[in-house]
C-alpha cells in the first residue's frame, strides 16, 4: 500500500487547468495495442485516461464503443490480460489511470482480487455505472480504500440534488457529469440541458466535476470547461482506432483536439 | 422462507436494481409507487375490467382427459392460450401501461423476443392511446416475421435491434439504451420477471391472476382445496411467476418449473439457466444466467424464441437455490412432441414454449388422486411452421426407417 504518496489522479486535480481525458478499450483494434495507446497518450497531453473493459452487453454504450467491445472480446481481451499489460507498462508511464465497465466481469473476476490488482499494476481509479451506491458502501467499499483505488461515480440530469450531495461524498478523484441523458457517443447536442449544466457551475462540489458523453471537438471541450473542470472524449476517439492502429492519425486527432 | 422481495428489491441474494445513473430516478420513482399504484381500488377496477371484457378473462382450468389418461392421474390445463393476444403476456401489459399512464409518461417501449410480448404491448398501447417502440433482434424478426407484421398493424413501431446475437438479450440491451437516451418521457415495459427492482416483482403481482383463478377453480373441480403440482415453462419465467404466486407459502404444492434444454444440456445449445448459469449482474439484476468464466454473457439456444434467453428472473433463481421449485430440463425434441400429442389428442396447438411445462410431466411422477395443472402460456399458431418441418421430418425419417 502507498500510505504516504497520494493517488495520481488526486493530484493531477490539485493544479487549476481544465483536464482533458481520453476513453478507450481494452484490446481494440488489436489485442496489444492497449499498451501502445497508453503510451502515446501519456506523452500527449492528455491529462488521465479511461480504460474500458470489454463487456459482451453493455447498455450504457453506443454504436461505436459497443462495436470497440465486440472487437475487443474477439481479439481475446481479458481482464487478466488487461492486468498483465498494464503491470507491464506502468513502470514506463505515470499518467493517471481510470478503468471503466459494466459490473458483471469485475464480479465474476473477484471484487476483492479486482480492486487488488488495480493497485498491484498501477490503477488509480474504478468507474462501473451500474454499480449501486449501496453496495459499494455495504460490500465494496473497503476494497476501494486498501487499494488506494478512487471510486468515481456518474452524475447525470436525472440525479436529484439529493443525490448529488451523496454521490458527491461517497466519490473520490472526480465525478462524473453526463453531459446529458444519452448513451455513450450520441448525437445529441451537448448543452441542451442548459439548467443542469448552469447546475453543475453553481453546485458546490467536493470532488472536481468532468463532463463526458458527446464531447467530440475542441469546441466541445471549450463549452464543457465552462461548466466543470474538464472534459472526457471517448467515442470520437475510439472512431479514430477503428481500422488498426495508426501513430499519425491518432496524434493528428489529440492535436486537433487539445490547445 | 421468504419468497418476497425484501425492502431492497432482493429475493435472497438475487434482485436489486444495478443500472446506470440515468435510469435511477426512473427506477426509484418506480419503485416507490408501483405498490401503491397496484394497490389503488381505482386502478384494480380498470385493470379487472380490461382483462374481463378485453382479455377474456377468467380463463378455463380445463380437465385434460388425454394427459390424464396418459400419466394415470388429474391434469388441468390452465388456459391463458385463449387470453387475447394469444398468451399470458397481454395480463403483464395492460396493468403496466395503465401504470405508466398513471405515471405521466407519453410513450412506451418494451424488448420482445418471439413477438408475444411484443404483440400484446402494441395491443395494450393502441388501446390506451401510448406510442410505442418493440426492439426485436434481426435475427427474430426473420423467424417470427407474421409478429412483426402484427405488431406494425397494431400501429407500433418495430425496432431491429441489430447489436449482438440480435436476439432477446440483445433487444433488451437496445430497449434499456433507449430509455437510456429517453428517461423523462419513456416508460419501459418489461415482459418478463427480469430486470432491476421493482420489475420483477411487479411483473409477478400482474401474473398473479393466473394463480390468482387456480386457487378458485381447483376447489370447483376437484373438491381439493390446493393443486398437488403446478407446472409452469420458465424462459425469463413470467407465466411460471403468475402461476406460482399464490402459493409459494403452501409447501404442500410442489412447483415444477420446466427450463428449455435447447439440442440437451450438454451440446453447447442450451437455455437451461439454472443448469448451466450462475449468479451475475445482467440487464439490472442479480441473478442466475449463462456466462463465460471472465463473465461475458453467453448465447442461448432454444427452438422456442420465447424461452431462447440466456437467464432467468431473481425470483426463479431464489426459488431454485431453496428447493422450492424443481427445475426440469427439456429438450427442443421433447417439447415439440409434447407439442404436436396435444395438438393430435385434444386439439389444442400449444405455443412451444408452453410445450415445454406439457413435456415436463414426463420426467414426475404421480399419484391417481393428484391434482396437477399445467400453465398453457400460449397459443402455437405462431410456431405452426416449425411444428409442421418437425412433424414432416419425423415422418420421413419413420418411412425411411
């Protein structure tokens, strides 16, 4: 256990910049470029990384990310693997690293075991959406801090203020705010649901606010900031991935992308 | 033991409500009205009319003279083959788009997999005035085509889900994406005991009329106060819920859940999931179902696409992890014959599905002053096709011999 050092991705939110944050998964386009993407991405200027775990049916994904699983699961893709490659790489890359994925492959893996590992290769931070909040509080929660594991949790304009409050205490490193009622990389505009992201702005949070979902350009990023304190692209990324691995074009895109 | 959901929506340790934080609210606000919508005299009188004088209901406990004779004991069909809509599905859609209403939504969508549910949600929402969208996997909107024209008629849209196995599982997905992407204005109605809290339950309290007319008839018939077996076929298991409800605190009444085997348990074509699952979090709940090692959700198999998902509800799991249901796997091969006996000997052409609870009967044993009623979910016009290759096949293959 690191006692004494705090967890990367806490520290990164320290700083008053906006963040930008990039999703992709696991083991797509080809098994090991996971560990190609990592690196390119971390001498970018990308500030901490989502990594999605595939999962054969995943109901918060769209079209373009439920196809990257797809992909990702034919290629053979694990979280054993997952585990393996990071373990390998992490001693090379110190940016902040979030996993992301649906509940039933961490469970059927081990929850204790899961949060175990994450520290052992370097994760700093879990997201699985359709994880209760009062589960990870009766069950899982004590795993999460053994592991100096940051629990994120999502916020969206269905959460009442209520529950934003509790999401707010019970989540570390950041929350993240849908930036509306959709599924990852959908059409809608982002800012349609003006009143809850002026919310956002007025709310006085704990953790620093990231907005994610639709955010897709550099124009997307700059209304995101105006509301929280960063912004994650994932989809538009992963569209990038889509045909195998290409250094140029990938480069092309986070330039394009971030100032 | 308590067959009950606790407070948090669990049967034991399966159940719960395991979905993304847009859904949430939809589901708490659920949650916390549901019962007392149910409860609401107001709404039991509209429900109650709606399926006596559109429905058809009561529907006839009909003493079998043929499986009678044919297990030396007492066997009843309950008939919710002669509900309109042609099964069960149409008591579970009425009472939730009317719960819907109630709730302020203005349009609905629902998964369906060989269109029965599918067909009695577009029934329920032209009647209640509702718009509504049936996600159905490409897949089955090949094999169930005369469902999908049916639906169309009935003034729904049908939505291809083409992610997946594009089938059941996968039109779920899509359905739980739309409201998703639709949770202010979007009722889903779930056809089956699955999903998270409170559509289990709920949808068991709306079956429930099936065990609900049981309990009354059995006395009328046999002079027995209770059934001695209640068989029911369980795919995600709403007919087997409705059948069992009433008494699931009788232990004198066994319950015989009878599980589609596909080509048998062992071929890798199987949607047997208390067999051949185990415990995970699929579609918003905990419970039993067919899965990888590292938990990727397997395809099921079964010639029913009614019962071609790969898990059950949490009430079913609860009940097969206490013993107080039995659960018989049977074949494709099995039920067809089932199937095609009753459709000889009695002239009723029962939906495969059902054909499955018809064929578990051969697997029990029975005393001569049993009572034992099978639940007839529904009706088989729609798997005429498949009956008739089968039956051509099996007449061949005894010329041949």
């Amino acid at each position: 256990m690191k006692i004494f050092e705090e967890n990367r991705l806490k520290t990164i939110f320290h700083s008053p910049e906006k963040k930008v944050s990039i999703y992709f998964t696991a083991g797509y386009p080809a098994l090991i470029d996971t560990v190609q993407i990592l690196k390119l991405l971390a001498e970018s200027k990308v500030d901490f990384v989502e990594i999605g775990i595939p999962f054969s049916d995943s109901v918060m994904d769209g079209e373009v990310i439920l196809d990257s699983h797809k992909v990702a699961l034919e290629n053979g893709m694990t979280i054993e693997i997952l585990f393996d490659q990071l373990e390998k790489i992490r001693e090379q890359v110190s940016i902040p690293i979030v996993l992301m994925g649906s509940m039933n492959p961490v469970y059927q893996y081990g929850f204790e075991k899961f949060c175990r590992r994450c520290n052992e290769v370097g994760v700093n931070g879990l997201l699985l959406p359709d994880l209760p909040l009062d589960d990870y509080e009766n069950y899982y929660r004590v795993w999460y801090q053994q592991n100096d594991l940051a629990p994120i949790f999502m916020i969206s304009p269905q959460t009442n203020d209520e529950r934003i409050k509790r999401i707010d205490m019970l989540g570390e490193g950041f929350l993240y705010a849908l930036s509306g009622n959709s599924t990852t990389g959908g059409s809608s505009e982002i800012g349609k649901s003006s009143d809850y992201l002026k919310k956002l702005l007025n709310h006085k949070f704990i953790n620093p606010v990231v907005l994610g979902f639709n955010i897709k350009t550099k124009a997307d990023i700059k209304f995101a900031n105006q509301f929280a304190d960063g912004a994650i692209v994932g989809s538009a990324f992963v569209k990038t991935l889509k045909g195998g691995f290409d250094k140029e074009r990938i480069v092309h895109f986070l330039e394009d992308l971030i100032e | 033991m308590n067959y009950q959901i606790d407070e948090n929506g669990f049967y034991g340790p399966y159940g719960g409500a395991y979905v993304p934080e847009v859904l949430f609210s939809n589901i708490e606000n659920l949650g916390e009205s549901y019962q007392a919508v149910l409860n609401d005299p107001g709404f039991q009188k509209e429900l109650s009319r709606l399926l006596k004088l559109y429905v058809g209901r009561e529907t006839p406990l009909y003493p079998s003279p043929y499986l009678s004779g044919l297990y030396q004991t007492n066997v009843f069909l309950k008939r919710e083959d002669l509900c309109h809509s042609g099964s069960h599905k149409i008591n579970n859609t009425l009472g939730q788009v009317l719960i819907a209403k109630r709730l302020g939504k203005t349009r609905i969508v629902a998964e369906t997999g060989a269109g029965s549910h599918g067909v009695a949600t577009a029934m329920a929402c032209a009647l209640l005035k509702l718009p509504c969208f049936i996600y159905m996997g490409e897949v089955d909107i090949k094999r169930q085509f005369p469902n999908v024209e049916r639906m169309r008629l009935l003034g729904a849209t049908v939505v291809p889900a083409l992610s997946g196995s594009k089938t059941l599982k996968d039109a779920t997905n899509e359905a739980f994406r739309d409201w998703i992407n639709n949770p202010v204005d979007t009722f889903y109605v779930i056809g089956s005991v699955v999903g998270p809290h409170p559509y289990p339950d709920m949808v068991a309290q709306l079956q429930s009329v099936i065990s609900r007319e049981i309990l009354r008839q059995v006395p009328d018939l046999t002079g027995k106060v209770m059934p001695d077996h209640v068989v029911a076929c369980v795919g995600g298991g709403s007919n087997a819920a409705g059948s069992f409800y009433h008494f699931l605190n009788s232990p004198e009444v066994k319950l015989i859940a009878a599980e589609a085997a596909g080509k048998g348990l062992d071929s890798g074509f199987t949607a047997a999931a208390t067999f051949r699952g185990k415990e995970g979090i699929l579609h918003g709940s905990k419970t039993k179902f067919m899965q990888t090692k590292e938990g990727q959700v397997l395809e099921a198999h079964s010639i029913s696409a009614g019962l071609d998902y790969p898990g059950i509800g949490p009430l079913h799991a609860w009940l097969h992890d206490t013993g107080r249901a039995q659960f018989i796997a049977v074949t494709d091969d099995e039920a067809l014959d089932a199937g095609l006996a009753l459709s000889e000997m009695e002239g009723i052409i029962p939906a495969i599905e059902s054909a499955h609870a018809l064929a578990a009967l051969s697997h029990l044993d029975f005393k001569p002053d049993d009572v034992v009623v099978v639940c007839l979910s529904g009706r088989g016009d729609k798997d005429l096709e498949t009956y008739i290759q089968y039956s051509n096949f099996k007449k061949t293959s005894h010329e041949n011999i």
